[in-house]
C-alpha cells in the first residue's frame, strides 16, 4: 500500500478541482463533538454486561479508556467463551445486539447519544468547504446530524439535502443539481430505522446503495473515521474500486500508531493496486486533518479562526523546525529481538481465572491464559498435560496468535508476557510487589527505622509494531519492626529518595538492572522453548563515535514555553514564573497599573504550634537563596513576598480576636474525625462574622492529626 504524509493529502487537495473529493465520515468524526465513537461504545456495552451479571454499579469503571479497566472486563468477557475476540470485527453488532436485544431500544440508546450535539471544530471546517464549494458530497455511517449543524452554523440559510431512505423521495435527488449532499449510509436518528446488528448492516438499501456508487463514479474519497467492519458499505466500495469508478483515487485516514481492520486493508491494497493515487495516511484527529483543509481555502472564518486559536487541540510539533539534540541522551528503553508469537491450546474444563491460578500457582515453569473456553500456555508439553491433567477435553496443538494480538497491550497474550516476565525475575531471586513491581533483597539499607530496597517496574509497550520494555528505578519500604507502614508514609518516603537521584544515578541504576536482568548478551524471559528476548543496549540518541548495533532513536530539543506576565505587552514573558514575577510584576498588577493594599491574613491553629507557623508565615517577607546545587538554576533568589507580588502581608498577632483563633491539640487528640470536623467549621463560623477584617484564613492542621 503506498503512504502519503499529512502535507501529501492536503497538497493534492488544494490543486483538486471543486467537488472532485468526496468525504466517508465514521463515528470517529464525531468524538470530538462528544459522541462516542464504535469503539467506546463497544466498551460501553461490556461494561454494562460486566456490571449487570457481578451485580455492581457501573460507577465502579468511571473511565473505560484506563488499561486496567479494559483489561478486567475483558479477561472476564473472555473467561466466558460466549463473546467475539477483542477487535474482531463483529464486536459492535455483537455487543450492541447482546445489550438490547430489540431494535427499538438500539434506536432509542443512539437517540439519547446523538441528540443535542453542539459540532466542533472540524465539522465547522467541514462546513467552509461545503459552502465554498470545495466538497459537495459527504457520505456518513453516523446517524448524528453533524454535517449539516457545521454548515447552519457558518451560514444559517445555505442549502444542503439529506439523501437517507426514510425521507420521502429523498433518493430520487439528484446528485448533480448543483447543491451539496449528505448521504445517511446507516440511517436518519430523527427519521430512520437504524442500523446496528450484523444483520441489520449487511447490505444498503438497493437505492442508498445506487446513490452511493453515483455520487463515487467521478470524484475520489477521503475516509475520516471509519474502521470498514460493516459489509454493507464495504461491497459498494470494493465493486465502484474494480468497476474504475473513484476517479481521484482513495485517501484511507488512520490515527497515529493504529493499524486498519482486516476488511480496510485488504480493500486498500485493492484500491493502490487499481488506481496509483489512493493510499493511506496517518491524521491526529478529524478536526487537525480538516483545519487544514480549511485552510487550503485561504479564506477567514471568524468563527473558525477563534475557535482553533482558543481551542484545546494540540498544534503538531513540527520536528523539522527543532533543534536536533546531538549530545549522548540515553532511555529506558530496551527494543524486543524475539517475543512468542505461538503457544501451546487446547478445550478445558476450567471456566474462570481463578480456577486456571489454582492449577499453575505451585509452578515455575508454565505460563497460562484462559480465552473463549480454551486454555493457551507456554512450556513443555508433556509438563503442560501433567499440571492439567483431568481439565483437558481435547487434542493439544500449537497455535499462532493473530499478529494484532500481541501488538495490543490489552490481550490475554500480554497477560501471558508478562506472567513470562514474572517467573523469570522470582527464579532470578527477586521479589514481586504490587503490579509488575519487583524488588532486590540483597540490595537494601536501613534508614529512620525502615529498610529500603532497590527496586524497578517493568512496563511493555508497542510503537511502530516492536515490542518494548521499559524499566524504572523505584524503591520498597518495609518497616525494622515488622509494622505495617501506612501507604502515603510510605510514598512520601520512596518520593524523598527518588527526588535525591538525579540523570547520572538514574543511569547508574539502570546499568546495574541490567546486569541483573541479563543472561550472555540479552535480556532473556523464557520457559522451554518461549523465549522473550530484548537487546541489553537500551535506546540511545547522539553522542560520537557511536557503535552501529547500538538501538537508535531521535532525539529533539524544545525549548520550554515562556509564560507571559501582560496582557498588552508580548515581550513580558520568562520562562521560570518566580523570575517572572520578580521582573513583570503579577498580571492583575500590570493591568490594574496600580498597587493594592497589604494582604490580611487570619489564623487558626493550634497553641502548641502558634510560634512555629508565625515564624513559617514572617520568612516568607524575608529575601532567601538556595544552596542546592541543582536547583539553583530553577529557583532563583527568592526576594521576599512583597518585592515578588508587590503587595505585603500583614500577619495577625495573638492578641488579635478578629484574626487570630487558637485551641488546644491535646484535646483535639482524644477526638474522632466528625468531632474535630465540627469544631473546625465552628470556628470557622467565628471567622465568618468578621470576613471585611482580613482577605484570608489560614487554618494549620498539623501531621499529628492524621491519625483522625
């Protein structure tokens, strides 16, 4: 398949003629504009089947982007053996049909997902284009009404029809009237019977089908958004593509680090193979792609222009104008040279995780997953069928795995990498803690009553189709005495060593891991003949006199963005925001140009602890210059509160019974958390009464309340 870059595509459709590019929009077009695309509904509906046969509130999975979360529903869904494996391609009519088994209910849940929608940015570009006249044919699997939102909100009364089979006479229009053209491949939300299952999206209505392929006989066609897993709209491409319609070729659009579904790639080397101008390209996202369209019109739209400036889209870093960083800058990083791409399946008995665990939990020597009823495993097959022996029902064969499979970091089969992973390091002496954490015992010191162990978390990834391993230094706490240590005590502690390390240790402790790690040249995770092996060099940049086989990356240096401290004058800018303030003064100062009043504090704390925050509260008037060698640069001379936000504060003194309160913390140890909760919000109340005699509270609560 041939690969065009970003500036390729929108080059090309600057010199096209007018109309000659039509648009194939999916749910991904519309994510920005807050409706879910295919797939997060897809995992809207397990999560819905997970939630509803455990029993629990589907609160429990606020976020279904986190790789936790996916990751536990699935291994569920997959345990079960009654659902379509993770991206296969009947997983939306699949999901969709098990959730709502009729299609009214479908209907109605689109309905509810759909309506109300305010277009983003990239369908108010879209709209440009229409109305300009640069694309007058768009083609749309989504049932929203977002096309035609995007043009009424650029010019209110411009004309466009919907083509879709349940508007009346909609698919006797004719395509070359001379106005624009919105073809509802799926259906209307507010007219149409939807379509969602498998057997409901295998085949377009014979006249959407027809309008379809005329409106695609003389143009080209850009897909936005679209993973090609339904039939319907697929066959028509596939035929107008052999049939030497789709004149200006096909222009297949996919997000960074994604690959196309099975049916598109197969369709897209097709459609290379019959017209030399498709090919494929890699977009941030629907609203970059089409912002640069619009902007091949070279015309302003206020209400674009605004928007992109104001907007939350993150620019593309344009490597090209950076600086190349040449000096030796060294990763993490290890790059895989062999993962297991096969493993041992056969039909079992054992139906949940937990039972599989209880199988393999004494051994050292098997790696296991359970998927669709079957059991995959790594190790000796003889040894396979002695630890399972009684839970096999069928032959044992070794199988490939999907290449998608292992390049998806939500596959059972990175479960499995990493229980590799895992057997190998406790072989190697090392203990395991927490997720994917292992700390050295013959690596440790003791400090303020606790020991402290070298520690790392190992992380695999994959970019560019290689698998990666990532190690970071960490620590493990345990108490002398046995005690268990309290989690954010516990923190703070491995927080305090890890800020004390700086580029030169952090290298020094990866050089150690790796020796660890290491067996001859590689790193080596493997039980018999399953072998995950990465290169021992990580990933390096720069330097001289470099070594070949050394694993290379680039590397870029940006300088750090500068904050601006006026709202007139550009040129007020510093990129450290002490120094900032030391020079430009705070921003309400500058644009008030006047100074205000001291700043007038109020104070609850307890007695015992009265000198030490007053005397906390006065440094901060006073000038300060740090002695810590690496931070000098960072944190320059502090010159003291009122030099920096040219305003002084006026700290109460104790005789004060407006702003000054005070209390005993030896009472206050004796309380539960609700009572000392209420003896606060009284004092509080106190202070309320005087608010015109200070601009603010300061309330100490000392470490040795955390107890409550």
């Amino acid at each position: 398949m041939k690969e065009y870059t970003i500036a390729n595509v929108i080059n090309s459709f600057s010199v096209r003629p007018a109309g000659s590019m039509s648009l194939l929009l999916g749910a991904g077009s519309s994510i920005s504009s807050g409706i879910m695309s295919g797939g997060q509904m897809i995992w809207d509906f397990k999560r819905r089947i997970y939630c509803s046969e455990n029993k629990v509130s589907e609160k429990i999975f606020p976020d279904l982007s986190r790789e936790s979360v996916q990751s536990e529903i699935q291994t569920y869904l997959d345990a079960t053996g009654e659902h379509p494996a993770l991206y296969s391609a009947d997983e939306y009519s699949h999901y969709f049909e098990y959730v709502f088994g009729n299609s009214r209910d479908r209907e109605l849940y689109i309905q509810n997902k759909v309506k109300n929608i305010v277009p983003a940015l990239g369908y108010l570009c879209l709209g440009t284009l229409i109305i300009e006249g640069k694309v007058n044919l768009i083609n749309t699997t989504n049932f929203d009404d977002l096309v035609k939102a995007g043009v009424y909100s650029i010019e209110p009364g411009h004309s466009i029809k919907t083509i879709s089979s349940a508007i009346d006479g909609s698919v006797g229009f004719n395509l070359n009237d001379g106005f624009p053209s919105v073809i509802k491949l799926h259906g209307d939300y507010l007219v149409d019977n939807l379509k969602n299952t498998s057997q409901e999206l295998q085949e377009l209505e014979k006249t959407i089908a027809i309008k379809l392929q005329e409106g695609l006989m003389d143009k080209g066609l850009i897909v936005v958004g679209y993973a090609g897993n339904d039939n319907s709209v697929m066959t028509v491409l596939e035929k107008e593509i052999c049939n030497g319609g789709l004149r200006y070729g096909v222009i297949w659009c996919k997000p960074k680090n994604t690959r196309l579904s099975e049916r598109a790639e197969k369709f897209m080397k097709l459609a290379c193979l019959k017209n030399e101008l498709s090919g494929i390209v890699d977009i941030d996202s629907f609203d970059d792609l089409l912002y640069r369209m619009y902007l091949t019109l070279n015309k302003s739209y206020k209400e674009i222009d605004d928007r992109w400036k104001d907007s939350d889209c993150f620019k593309p870093i344009l490597f090209g104008n950076l600086k190349k960083r040449l000096v030796f800058t060294k990763t993490n990083t290890f790059e895989a040279q062999n993962v297991p791409n096969d493993s041992y399946i056969f039909e079992t008995t054992i139906t949940s995780w937990k039972e599989l665990r209880g199988y393999i939990q004494k051994t050292s020597d098997i790696v296991a997953a359970l998927f669709k009823g079957k059991v995959w495993a790594f190790g000796e097959k003889n040894r396979i069928r002695e630890v399972f022996k009684g839970a096999i029902k069928s032959e044992m064969e070794l199988k490939e795995f999907p290449e998608y499979w292992y390049q998806r970091d939500y596959s059972f089969v990175w479960s499995m990498y990493y229980d590799l992973i895992k057997i190998v390091l406790v072989d190697k002496g090392l203990i395991c803690f927490g997720r994917n954490k292992y700390y050295d015992k013959n690596h440790v010191v003791s400090e303020n009553g606790n020991k402290v162990y070298e520690a790392i978390e190992v992380f695999l990834s994959c970019v560019n189709k290689k698998i990666l391993l990532t190690i970071l230094p960490t620590f493990y706490i345990e108490s002398n005495s046995g005690k268990l240590i309290e989690k954010y005590q516990k923190q703070k502690i491995i927080n305090n060593h890890i800020s004390r390390i700086y580029n030169a240790g952090v290298s020094t402790q990866i050089n150690n891991w790796i020796k660890r790690l290491s067996t001859m040249s590689d790193i080596v995770f493997s039980v018999d003949n399953f072998k995950l092996i990465f290169n021992r060099i990580v990933y390096t940049s720069g330097g001289i006199e470099r070594n070949e086989q050394w694993p290379q990356l680039m590397c870029f240096q940006c300088e750090e963005p500068k904050m601006c401290f006026s709202i007139e004058d550009n040129n007020k800018v510093s990129v450290n925001q002490l120094k900032g303030l030391v020079n430009y003064g705070p921003i309400e100062r500058l644009k008030n140009g006047s100074d205000k009043g001291s700043i007038k504090l109020a104070l609850l704390t307890p007695r015992q602890f009265r000198k030490e925050v007053i005397q906390h509260l006065e440094k901060l008037k006073m000038r300060f210059i740090t002695d810590l060698k690496q931070e000098k640069y960072f944190l320059p001379e502090y010159a003291g509160f009122e030099s920096i936000y040219r305003r002084s504060i006026d700290i109460p003194n104790t005789s004060d019974g407006a702003r000054y309160k005070e209390y005993n913390a030896d009472n206050v140890i004796k309380l539960s958390a609700k009572e000392f909760y209420e003896g606060l919000t009284k004092y509080i109340d106190v202070f309320e009464k005087n608010l015109m005699e200070f601009d603010v509270l300061i309330i100490y609560i000392p470490t040795q309340f955390s107890h409550l």
